[in-house]
C-alpha cells in the first residue's frame, strides 16, 4: 500500500467542466500527481429534489459552491420570491430569523446518521470521484448583494460517507459566546476557515447540513458562495482507501494496520486519561460540589467521554461495531499487503514496537488492573469477551481496546 500526507485542494478545481442541467462537474487535470482528481463530480441539495430525489437544474445550485467564484452563490428556496425557481414543494420559508423551520420535503431534510440520530436543515452535498480524508475546509459569504453575507451559517455539520445513504458527522459548529465571529466581522471577500479535527478517515460523499445563520428579519434563505475543501488521498496498490493516513509513517508500503495500531494505542491512552478526570470530578466523596479538584467543563463532560470513546470504536442501534479504530483494524484486507509490503511491516513494527514498549507495557499493567477489578465485580463480562473475539497477531492490541470498552461499560452501568 502506498498513500500519500500531502495536503491538497480538492475543490473548487482550477480546470473543469461544469454541466448545470445534471448537477455535475468533470475534471481533466493534466498534471501526473493530480491525475487521481479526474472524473466526474456530482451535487446534490435538499431544495432541488423532486418526488424521486433527482435534482432540478437551478440558477442557484450547489454547483456554484465549487466553481471558485465569490459572485455566484448557492440559494435555498424562500416563498416569498419567484427568482430561487425551486421553491415546489415549499409550504413556508425553510428559515425564520435564521433558524431553520422545515417547509420543503421532510424526507430530504433529515440526514440519518450511522448512530440512529438525524440532523435537520437545508444541505448541499458533493460526491468525489475518490476518497478524501477531509482536513480543513473554507466557507465563503457571498457578494452579490452584499446584503446577503448576514446569511451565513452559525450552526452546521459536516458529514461523510461513503455510500450517500449512510453519514458521519465530521465536524459541528455552533457559535456560543460573543467573543465569536460576528456579523460585523465577516468580511464576504474573504473565506472563513475551518480545521477538521482528529479525522482519519476516508469518504466520497460530503454534506453540509446548515441549521442556523444569523438571527436576522431577513434571513428565510441560505446564501452561500463557496465551500472548498482540503484533505489528503490514500491508495492502496488496489486504487482503494482503508480509512486511515499517519503523518509519520503514511510513505511506507502496508502500514495501514500498524498506523491504525498505533492510533489505537494513543486513543485508548486519551480516553483513560478522561474516564480517571471524570471518575474524579464527578465523585462527591473526593471533590464535593468541584470544591476540591475544581475541573473544567471538559474533565466532567460525559459526551466528551463518549466522544473519545467512540474514537476507540462505536456501535450501531443493533450493537455491532460500526465505526472506530478497532472496525478499521477489524476489516483491512491482509491479501492487499504484498511480499515486499509484508517485510517492511514487520521491520517498521519491530522498531516501533520497541520505541513504545515501554509506554504499552505501563498501559496493559493499567488495564489489566482495571480488568482484575471489573471481573471480580462482573464475572459474566470475561466470558462475553472470550465469545466475541479471538487472538491474532494483533489481539493483544484488540484485547487492550476491549479491556477498557468493559471499564466505559461498567461506568455507565454504575453512573446510572
């Protein structure tokens, strides 16, 4: 396998050719090390879906997201003007004062996430024809009229996906203070620039949902100019992605596994140091009222807990695992890695096993603590782990990620 760190401008491209009356763009960069880009791009947006969910050509499409261009702008449907011409199927006004109300379509208005929730708001979606590892991205309030920068998002996801049907969140944004950006100083010549953090995985398909702007009387309608995204592309010899690109050993041919091995290992160290603060902060034995320790919001937030934990790995509404470091690990394909690729795993994991040796040891010591623990308390808890999992060459690893699912697991049980 071979994938490659460096970051890179995904859209809007510099040479295409865009098709309104299919939604699409297609690009035929000539330049070897963007080959890959090539191919056609699709977009897709809630307001222009008919009854089959097939877009209408607009004068305000998505499409004008990406056409590099602070002129054009991507419109939601508003009933109290003709010019949007896509307002079929709009009861009311999509916003009210910037919030989002619903009035077209609701099956096109909730996103479903792999976890079972939805998100709710007018969305522009763009299909890639590669995977994208997605890094940072930009959003631009649009020009034309000035009057129209008020419209620009203060609440919003970005999702992924593979498939259209199946999403991710990404990245949330919600402004809560007045130390945030504010209308005034939003200057609609220029983009506003978003990091994506902690991101290792890879998808074709990417959705802004917005669900608020500016508490304004005028603002019954998104009016966007430009979303650009950044991220990285990673191959394998079969022209795929596995989900997962390291900053420190992404040249080496098959290192997939072990980057995501050691991810696992940093992941499962974050997420014991957050249980122990949260454990901490939260007993009001040891720190009554947050009168002893005083701990941050952060050292006793329960979803940032379950958010770490997630990283680790997350299961869906039928409890199988769907997501995480550990479903990566679980479905990478060993026929991908090659003779050569295979010799040079071993030799790169014999030296970064060594490197952290040390630290792996100090954390299995921790675990099986923990574990000594819990099976005294709950004995049933080691037989379901024996039924469910079983050594391979990597199952010390998996064991350790197991071990501290068991201790989130009794957490809660105990929390409740």
């Amino acid at each position: 396998m071979s994938m490659n760190n460096e970051i890179f401008q995904a859209v809007p491209l510099d040479d295409f050719l865009a098709n309104k009356q299919t939604n699409t763009f297609t690009a035929e960069l000539k330049d070897p090390k963007n080959e890959f880009m090539n191919g056609k791009y699709t977009v897709k947006q809630s307001s222009c879906l008919d009854d089959q969910g097939i877009n209408r050509p607009s004068d305000y499409s998505a499409l004008n997201l990406f056409d590099g261009r602070n002129t054009t702008s991507w419109q939601t449907p508003y009933i109290k003007s003709s010019k949007s011409g896509y307002q079929d199927g709009y009861t009311k006004d999509a916003y009210k004062k910037g919030k989002y109300v619903g009035g077209g379509k609701n099956k096109y208005h909730k996103t479903r996430l792999t976890d079972g929730t939805t998100v709710d708001g007018e969305w522009a979606e763009l299909h890639v024809p590669y995977q994208l590892i997605l890094t940072e991205f930009f959003l631009q309030a649009t020009i034309n009229p000035e009057k129209y920068a008020g419209r620009f998002p203060i609440k919003f996801h970005v999702l992924g996906s593979n498939d259209g049907n199946n999403w991710v969140k990404l990245n949330y944004k919600q402004k809560k203070t007045t130390t945030e950006t504010t209308i005034d100083d939003i200057d609609p010549t220029l983009p506003l620039e978003y990091t994506v953090k902690d991101n290792m995985f890879s998808y074709s398909h990417y959705r802004l949902v917005i669900s608020e702007m500016y508490e304004l009387p005028d603002n019954n309608s998104v009016t966007l100019s430009e979303w650009a995204l950044f991220g990285r592309k990673c191959t394998t010899i079969e022209g795929t992605c596995n989900g997962f690109v390291s900053t420190t050993t992404g040249a080496v041919e098959g290192m997939t596994m072990m980057n995501s091995s050691l991810n696992l290992h940093e992941a499962i160290n974050d997420f014991n140091e957050q249980y122990v603060k949260y454990i901490e902060c939260n007993d009001n034995t040891l720190n009554p009222s947050n009168s002893v320790l005083n701990c941050s919001t952060e050292d006793m937030d329960k979803k940032l807990l379950e958010e770490k934990y997630k990283k680790i790995v997350s299961y869906d509404k039928d409890k199988k695992i769907n997501g995480g470091i550990l479903y990566t690990l679980q479905n990478i394909n060993l026929d991908e890695i090659t003779a050569k690729g295979i010799g040079e795993f071993d030799a790169s994991h014999n030296e970064i096993t060594d490197m952290y040796d040390g630290d792996i040891q100090e954390l299995r010591n921790d675990i099986q603590t923990k574990m000594n623990y819990i099976q005294n308390k709950k004995h049933s808890i080691a037989s379901d782990i024996n039924n469910m999992y079983h050594y391979n060459q990597f199952g010390t690893i998996a064991l350790s990620i197991l071990a501290t699912t068991t201790v989130y697991y009794v957490f809660f049980k105990l929390n409740k």
